[in-house]
C-alpha cells in the first residue's frame, strides 16, 4: 500500500454511466460517471490554469494549492500564465458560503482532452472537488506526466462525508490537523468532527470560563485565535468544523476546574485515571446558567449549524449514589437514568436552539421527548440509525467506521449506511441519513502515529459515502487506494514515512532492513483487545514507542500472500509463478530472525517481539517444507504435519500486543493434500 507507484490496472469502471472494461483510472473517491476518451493531455512547465465565474477568493486559493501540489507530484516548477489559451479553465457559478451548510451543490463535470482541460460547477465547492479529481488522473508515461482524456460528471451520495478526531486523550497540534484536514479534501470528505473534550482533556480556551482549559488540559489546549484561524482553513478546503463537548458523561475534565457541575465528590484530575470520575449534574439550575454561556461562547468560535453534545456512555452509578438526585427523579416522575438524560437533553437542546444550532449527540440521546430537528449519531449499529429514521429523526453512521479498531480495509468498505436495517427504510426515512464519519479515537495514537491510523484507509471509508452504492470491487479499491496514498504523503501527511523512523528509534541503528521484514507482516490487536492486555487504567501519559504503536493497521504483504496461496492451491499446485514468489516470501521468513535476533535483544523497546520473530522464522520453515512435499508429490507425514499445526496454533496468539498475519495462508499450506504442483 505505502510503496505502490502508480500503474495501470484493468477493471469494470462502474457508475452511472459507464460499464465497459476499461484501463484503470487511480480515483478515489470513484466517480459517478465516467466516460475515458483517447488521447493525453501532457502536463508540462508551461501548464497554466484560468478561473472564470464566480469571483471567489476560496477558489483562487484552491488553484493556488492546486498549482503547488501538481508541481509536487511532478517535480515541475510551473511558471503558470494564464495567456489566451489555458491548460485548464475552472469555472464556478457560485462564490463559497460565508457558512457553509449541509446538502449544499458539491457537483462538478471534469472535461479533459489533448488540447485541454475544463472544470465547470455550480459552486466552489463543486470546483474545488473537480480540482482534486485533476490531480488523480495524473501519471506518469512514455512521454512525460499527463492526464488521461475523459469526461466526469460527479456528485456526492451522501451530503455528510467526516472524519472524527480525537483530541482530548492525546493533544493533537493544529499543524498535524491541517495536515490531515488536506487528505480529507484530497477524497472530498467534507466534514471535521472535532471530538475536544473527554475525562482525559478540555482542549479549547474559554475566555468565560478560563479554568476549563487552564486546569482541564494540562497546558495543552487551542487558543481562540488558532481556532478561528484554523475554521478558515478548513473552511477554504470546503470542510465543515463540527465541535463536540462531550456531556453528561465523560466529562471529567470540565469538573477539574467546576467541580459544582459534577454529581460526586472530588478532587477531580486529569492526570491520575485513578481519580475520582463523574458525570455532570442535571439537577441543578446553575447547570444550565453554565451551559447558556458556555455554548454561547463556543458557537461564535465554530460558526457551523451543527453542535455535538456527546451524550455517550453515561455511567448512571454517579445518579444512583446521590441522594438528591434520586430525590429528584422521583419528584419529576423519572423511573430511569434513561429518561433524566433525556430532561438534561432536552434543556441542553433548548439552549442550543437559543444559540441558533443544532444538536447532534450519539445513539444514547435518542429519545421521543427531544424534537426532530436534532441529528443521531450511530456508534452501536445500522438498527439504531434505522430506528431514529423511523422516528423522524436525521441520523449518521459510524459503526463500521472505527479506524481505531485496526479493521482492514476492505472491512470498514462493506459497511454501507444504507445496508442492514436501513435498506428497509421507506423513501422519506432514507433521505434522513445524511451519510457517515470515520472515527480516530485517540487512546492510542499521538502526533507521530495518527496518520498511519487514520490513511489511507480514510480514503476508502470517503468513497463509500461518496460514490455510487454499487461501487464494491474491492481488489480495485485496493489498487487505487495504494496509488492515491502516495499522493496524500506529497501534501504532507506522514502515514507511510513515519514507520520507519519508529523503527529506527527501536533499533538505535538507520539499518532497520530485517526489523521492516517483521513489522511488514504484523498487525495490532483488533476491537478494544488492546484494553484487555493493560492491567488497570490507562496510563495516557506513558509513551507509545512499541512495535504496537508503529505496525500498520494492515498488513499489505500478508493480504498479498494470501492471495498467492489461494491462487497456488485453486490452481490444484500447479501455478509455478506463484509457487516461486511463495516460496521467496517463505525462505525470507525462515532467516529473518537470525539476522534480527541482535537487534531485539539489544533494545528494551524491542525485546517483547522476539517470540514474535521466532514464530515468523518456523513458519516460514513449515511452508518451505510444504512446497517440497508437494514437488516431490509426496504426502505430507502425520507426525510432521501435527507438530506444524502446534507451531500454527503457538503463532496464532497475540504476542506483545501484535498478530502474525501470515498465520492463516501458511496453515493452508499444511493443511494441503500433497498433490503434485507440476
């Protein structure tokens, strides 16, 4: 995936108007139509682009941006003037909104012949998405860079495409935002669901209550200043900066400074997970005097309609161990802790109202006493995102879409917001599902290693709430996602680079050649397993230097191996190419260890994975064994074949937080028949 260049692949370009076999085209997300025409467009030092329309300052910025980046890709210093005969006209009807709003017209038609090429949309937003479009089509060929002549007419599926990023457990500084904010244009997602406070952190100044983040945040926390500043930058790349302040539960930080919100006793901290913990109390009118001026603050500092509330996971042991608080339940008539957040809600809802914004808060806030014009977040599943549709309510889909969860990527692809319950759905109760957000929680991640959690599989979580439904090849997912990843590091993010400088720091030494061998071939735990391994709290002060922290959701060179394996044995043992490359994997995998066996027991960081190697070594042993079995048509001895499904098995077990991917294809091998390969 990260060192894939740019090539051609043959696949079924689907879409709206295209079905034919064609040579691929590296886009992602897909487009809606796509006509592919003859010839090239060569892109060279006198390429030059001529805005017309609209006159937009964000648009003129973009091809500002535009311009540097093709000159990145390509290595060619432009010297653009615009002349009477452009490389590429755009053309905008429309200037960006002050405010950017849902559902707005993001559609562009992209138009590219040999003589030239032309951008036309309704909106910026719509040319901005074209102008991305531009950039993926072009390669490398015989003759120099150029793009493909072709005709794309495009829109989005779904008008809310986001990313969630966490940055109350592990701060995460504005440049590395920005950075990550560019991939998002780069697939033209559209939304940034910024997640600033959790138990961990208050990550935002508030000049009304200055002890939010002064004693909430561990000196770590944005100005007023950098946040409108980086709205603007959002804003300029068509992205919609959604806050959350997450209430009433995981709310720990706010009490740091106000401990009169929480419904237990403190001394409330930060920085202790040992310390006391609560959720906010609703009971009191102070609560709400608190919150009027509070949203009042934070919805001039993020002008957008939306506002998220949180409202996730609320531990009722904090109201049942209060005695006025069940005081007041029952003198309200509440029988659960369900319908108290519901009244908390409720208020929370109508001071957000006040303030001109709409509430957003996850499944746990759904409720019939709230009113229709609030938006659900789906983290439990499709039933709950149905269910609020059938209830009137506007909903997104995140389950599925966990990027923490180290999920491959061809998992988070088959998850769809209109599949499962939703395909059910009457015409009026799908148009309530605005689309979906991937999700970066940061339990796990800091500044170095957020990129590689979050890309490029972003890339693929944006196509599916941007193309077509029946987009669904994954092995053409794949191969345009490896390419597009290459251009999301020339914009600066760090997915792929910074593995190897993680590597380097745990082996002490620049020669990682044989510590690569392994980590090309590990993945982290998946789902919360991870949790499961750590005894007690988490220490989110302890640093994240393991072989954990730096191996790659997934793993390229196992998925790939796999696929050799089965093409080998659905051949019946005869495909000798694949055999070779097999076996090349397999006897590079027999005598890594022995090479990297000085540099694990030289490192503290790196000595936990030395069983990790020695189970990559026999495996590798076995399958070598196999494929000599099966040349010489022999079967494979019982004796021999039980003790190499003990070294499966023994290999199958997390070790040091990390799975050995390449596990399930070699027990294939042994569990093969012993037929001839040839």
């Amino acid at each position: 995936m990260r060192t894939l260049a740019l090539m051609s692949f043959l696949f079924v370009v689907t879409g709206l108007a295209v079905c034919q076999a064609q040579p691929q085209l590296n886009l992602m997300p897909l487009p809606a139509s796509v006509q592919q025409g003859s010839g090239m467009l060569p892109v060279t030092r006198s390429f030059s682009v001529n805005v017309t329309g609209a006159r937009d300052p964000a648009l003129e910025a973009g091809v500002q941006r535009f311009v540097a980046q093709l000159s990145r890709q390509t290595g060619i210093p432009f010297r653009p003037k615009a002349g009477a005969n452009p490389t590429l006209t755009v053309h905008a009807d429309k200037a960006l909104e002050a405010i950017q709003k849902l559902g707005e017209d993001e559609s562009y038609q992209l138009t590219v012949t040999d003589s030239g090429a032309q951008i036309t949309a309704p909106t910026t937003l719509g040319a901005l998405h074209g102008l991305q479009t531009f950039l993926q089509l072009v390669t490398i060929t015989s003759s120099g860079f150029a793009a493909p002549a072709v005709t794309i007419k495009d829109q989005p599926r779904f008008p809310w495409r986001g990313t969630l990023i966490d940055v109350s457990r592990h701060f995460i500084p504005i440049d590395v935002l920005k950075r990550n904010l560019d991939g998002m244009a780069a697939v033209k997602m559209n939304v940034l669901h910024w997640h600033l406070s959790d138990d961990q952190g208050f990550r935002v100044e508030s000049k009304t209550f200055p002890k939010l983040a002064a004693m909430g945040s561990e000196g770590h926390y944005y100005t007023q200043a950098e946040i409108r500043e980086f709205v603007s930058y959002a804003r300029d790349r068509g992205i919609r900066v959604i806050p959350e302040f997450d209430t009433p539960g995981h709310s720990r930080s706010w009490f740091v400074g106000y401990p009169e919100l929480a419904s237990g006793d403190g001394p409330f901290t930060v920085e202790d997970e040992n310390g006391p913990s609560s959720v906010t109390d609703p009971t009191r009118e102070e609560t709400y005097k608190f919150m009027d001026k509070f949203v009042e603050e934070m919805g001039k500092l993020f002008p957008d309609a939306y506002f998220h509330i949180g409202g996730d996971e609320v531990d009722g042991k904090f109201w049942d161990s209060n005695p006025k608080i069940q005081a007041f339940k029952q003198a309200h008539g509440m029988k659960t802790n369900q319908d108290l957040q519901a009244y908390y809600n409720q208020r929370l809802q109508k001071i957000l109202a006040k303030h001109h914004k709409t509430m957003i808060g996850w499944d746990e806030v759904l409720h019939p006493d709230l009113p229709k014009t609030i938006t659900v977040q789906s983290w439990r599943g499709q039933d709950s995102l149905a269910a609020a549709a059938k209830q009137g309510y506007s909903g997104l889909l995140s389950y599925g879409y966990y990027l923490d969860l180290m999920w491959p990527t061809a998992r988070h692809y088959a998850i769809d917001p209109m599949s499962g319950a939703a395909a059910t759905l009457t015409p009026e109760q799908k148009a309530l599902i605005l689309g979906g957000e991937s999700c970066q929680w940061a339990e796990w991640v800091t500044p170095e290693n957020v990129d590689s959690h979050i890309w490029p599989r972003n890339g693929a979580i944006a196509e599916r709430l941007w193309s077509p439904q029946d987009v669904t090849d994954v092995n053409s997912m794949y191969a345009r996602m490896h390419a597009v990843s290459l251009e999301l590091e020339s914009l600066g993010l760090a997915h792929n680079s910074t593995r190897d400088r993680m590597l380097q720091r745990m082996a002490g030494t620049s020669d990682v050649t044989a510590l690569r061998v392994l980590a090309n071939v590990v993945e982290p735990v998946k789902d919360y397993n991870r949790w499961s391994d750590e005894k007690g709290p988490i220490d989110f002060h302890a640093p994240l230097t393991r072989m954990i922290d730096a191996a790659y959701p997934e793993s390229d060179t196992a998925r790939e191996f796999s696929n050799l394996v089965q093409q080998f044995v659905q051949s019946g043992y005869k495909d000798q190419a694949a055999e070779a490359q097999i076996r090349t994997w397999l006897t590079l995998w027999r005598y890594n260890d022995a090479k990297l066996h000085p540099q694990l027991q030289q490192s503290a960081l790196l000595q936990e994975n030395t069983p990790v190697s020695q189970n990559l070594a026999m495996l590798g042993a076995a399958g070598l064994q196999v494929l000599d079995y099966l040349d010489k048509g022999l079967a494979e001895p019982d004796l021999w074949k039980a003790q190499q499904m003990a070294v499966i098995e023994q290999a199958k077990k997390p070790v040091a937080g990390l799975l050995l991917m390449v596990v399930a294809p070699v027990q294939q091998l042994v569990e093969s028949s012993g037929q001839p390969s040839h």
